[in-house]
C-alpha cells in the first residue's frame, strides 16, 4: 500500500463531492415522478434543514423566494462534506472504496435518510414512510456513491 495522502484525498473528495451531488440530483429529477416521488406541499429535507438554520442565524426562515436555492445549498454543502469524509476515508482504508463506491452511497443512505433526518424532525420515521420512499432514496445515494468514487478515483489519481 502507498502511504495516505490525506490532504489530496480531501480535497479530491470534497470535488468528488459536488460532482456526485450533482449526478443525484440529475437522478432524482428524472426518477421522481416515475417512482411515485411527488412532494406535493411538502419541503424536502434539504430546505428544512435551511429552515432550521436560519431560523438558528436570524430568527426567521428562508424567504419564498430563496427557499429553493437553500436547499440545493444544503444539498451539495452535504454531498461535499461526506465527499471531503470519503476522500480522506479512502487515503487511509482502500477497502471504503468497495463495491466502485455503492457500499458508502447506501451507507449515507442508512445514516441519512433512515437516521438523520427523522431524528432531526426534517422527515418521517423509517417506519411512517413507504417502500417507494425507502427504495428511491437508497437509489439516490447509491448513484451518489459510485459517482463519488468515480469522480474521487480520476481526481485523486488512483483508485481505491
């Protein structure tokens, strides 16, 4: 094994990051409505969370006008953290890699979608929510994960 380049892995991650985010959301706006996935009135997670936080920051929440934004901010601030966790991750354990990257996608997904959020209030308990909702978000992060890996691996210059 070569040694760890942690700084490299972080910054290859947190790149890796947003590019994943960005294939998600290109997933989730083609597989929404065929998997049954119209929010109706309801805010995504990402824009509650915004909420949350400037409500924290400012006292009130995120203006009509920019609540969508706010969310995708969350969205790709999350995707580049958890990229930033996995580039640095990977430096040092190669196996994290496994599966070209699906096992970390679903890994967030567990801890995200089926922890995270419900215990935060921004989502349904695990148990409250269907298994469109359930098979849809672990799809989600699993295209999450292998373009994480996909863009990590080019970007950082070697595969994990």
């Amino acid at each position: 094994m070569s040694h760890p380049r942690p700084v490299l892995g972080l910054f290859a991650g947190i790149a890796a990051g947003l590019i994943a985010s960005a294939a998600m959301a290109a997933f989730q706006s083609v597989a929404a409505k065929p998997m049954g996935q119209d929010q109706g009135d309801d805010d995504p997670a990402t824009v509650k969370a915004a909420d949350k936080v400037a409500l924290a920051t400012t006292g009130t929440c995120v203006p009509d006008a920019y609540r969508a934004p706010a969310g995708q901010a969350v969205h790709y601030l999350t995707g580049a953290a958890l990229g930033g966790l996995y580039g640095v991750l990977t430096e040092y354990r190669p196996g994290a890699a496994s599966g070209f990257g699906s096992l970390y996608g679903i890994a967030t997904s567990a801890l995200l979608d089926e922890a995270a959020v419900p215990a935060a209030g921004l989502g349904s308990a695990p148990w409250d929510t269907s298994a469109a909702t359930h098979a849809y978000g672990a799809l989600a992060h699993l295209v999450f994960g292998v373009s994480l890996e996909g863009a990590r691996s080019l970007l950082g210059g070697r595969q994990g």
